[in-house]
C-alpha cells in the first residue's frame, strides 16, 4: 500500500511530476495491501501458462488433424520440429494442462500466500518512483545468471538416483517436450525450483513490477527451451550463450538417463563443468551427415 493519498502528495514526496507508469502504478496499487500486489504472480504464472504455449500447441494439433496442411509442413523433419515422429493427442495436451495447473496453484498459491514475510525482509519494494529500464535490465541479467548457475546444480542433485526415482521423473515423462510440459513436474520440484528463481531478487531486491516481470521472463523462457521446435527467427537465438529449445530438447530426448545438458538458460556452465560432451557430440554428427 503506498504512503500517498493523492498523486499531489506522490508527486511532493518525488520532488518531480510523476511519469505516466508512475500515475498509473499509483492508481492501481495505492490503496491495494503488498501481500496482494505480491500474490498478483499465482495469476500471471497461471494466465501466462495458459496462453503462451497455446499457438504452437493448436499448430501441433492442427498438423495432426490435417497432414497436408501448412501446419504439418512445418512439423516435418526437414523443417524446424525437433522429434517430428512425436505426436500427442488432444486428450494428452489436456492432461498435461490440468495436472500441471493443478500443482501450480498447489504450490505457487500456497508459496506465495506464506512467503510474504521474506518478501518483505529482502526488500522488495512497491513505492515510487518506479524503477528505471536500465536498473531493471541489470536486475534481469543478475536473476538469470543466478538462476542458471543454482539450477544448474540443483538439476544435477534431481539426476541422483534418489533425486530422479523420487522427483524428478515426472519432469521426464515426456521425452518430446512441449510448452505445457514446460512446468510439468512433481510438486517438490516446483516448489525447490523456487529456491535459484528466488535468489536473485534476495540478493539484488526490486520492486514488485520487476518481480512481476521476472515471473514472466522465466516462465516465457521455460515454454521457449520446452517448445519442440527450433525456429531460425526466433529472437533468443541473439542472446549469447542461450541454449535455447534444441539443448533442453536433447536433454529430454536422451531421457532418465541423462547427464547432459543440466543448463535452464545458457549454456556455459554444462561446457565448463563437461556435461555437454554427448551434445556436442551429437549436434557434430548431424551436421556430418547433412
Ligand atoms: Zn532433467
Ligand atoms: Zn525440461
């Protein structure tokens, strides 16, 4: 809840006239307590969860119903599917949306309603002004790089024999990812995947819209490396280092099995620590043979 009753007293407080984002910040939020700001992510995860995954699963259920299509087109070898042979079902699409959805408002809804207090503690803030594009750039590049390196070995302890047995196989259920599955996973991995997502803003606190922002950046990322295709224009292929869905797909196509390709978002620390090594070599025998 801000401090301010009216956009005069903001704007006092500033010492300069609000900009646009901060009037419309200060009508929405105003007199909105900061726990439910801060709740606002359960409804971004499960709106975004929703949509964002939706127009390449209609162009998979498309192909399927009509093989001579333009969608199908797309979905042959030669173009930019990664597992072409995979196919699932409408029924298997909707299972995999349900249970997936049901877990996140499990978990995230009752994460959220209990971890406002450390929300608070760490400092993430809902005041004016709001912050700037380059301070939330930074704040997006520290979360992701956090996020990367603690996954990383966090997705290496679920490759344990106990990890995977016990957690992390539902995560690997399909071994042709989709957006839907990107979060598709049992309840104890969602909630310790928190831990590297959380970690960033605890050790370079925001404010709650770059928490919000973050949310989405990291669920839009997850669909991305799950979404079965490689597309050429896709914009993440500017990013250095990104892995992308070709790296996280190899990771699901070799299965339980697996000890490559532990990386969520780039791909430095599966080259340092030599967890590419069946990757790499793979992506050098399907050059060879093209
Ligand atoms: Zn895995
Ligand atoms: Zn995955």
């Amino acid at each position: 809840m801000l401090p301010y009753a009216t956009a005069a007293e903001a704007e006092a407080a500033l010492g300069r006239a609000m900009t646009r984002a901060e009037a419309a910040w200060l009508c929405y939020s105003a007199s909105m307590p900061d726990h439910l700001l801060y709740c606002h992510n359960v409804a971004i995860l499960l709106l975004l969860y929703t949509l964002a995954p939706l127009p390449l699963a209609l162009l998979e259920l498309r192909a399927r119903a009509a093989p001579d299509g333009v969608a199908a087109a797309v979905m042959r070898p030669s173009t930019y599917k990664l597992q072409p042979r995979a196919h699932l079902s409408p029924a298997a699409f909707l299972r995999c949306y349900l249970d997936t959805g049901r877990v996140l408002l499990l978990t995230v809804g009752t994460l959220s309603l209990v971890s406002y207090p450390a929300v608070k503690m760490v400092g993430i803030r809902t005041g004016l002004p709001l912050p700037s594009a380059g301070e939330v750039a930074a704040q997006m590049l520290v979360y992701l790089l956090v996020e990367d390196y603690l996954g990383y070995w966090i997705h290496r302890l679920l490759h344990t024999r106990w990890g995977y047995d016990n957690i992390h196989r539902v995560h690997h259920e399909f071994t042709a990812p989709f957006g839907y599955a990107a979060p598709y996973a049992h309840w104890a991995e969602v909630l310790i995947l928190g831990v590297p997502a959380f970690t960033g803003p605890a050790i370079v606190p925001c404010h709650m819209t770059t928490l919000w922002l973050w949310f989405v950046l990291r669920h839009l990322e997850a669909i991305d490396i799950h979404s079965g295709f490689n597309f050429p224009f896709n914009p993440t292929k500017l990013i250095p280092f990104y892995g992308g869905a070709q790296h996280h797909d190899y990771h699901h196509r070799v299965g339980g099995q697996s000890q490559s390709n532990f990386s969520s978002v780039f791909t430095f620390c599966d080259y340092l620590y030599g967890t590419d090594k069946g990757y790499r070599y793979h992506k050098a025998s399907l050059e060879k043979a093209c």
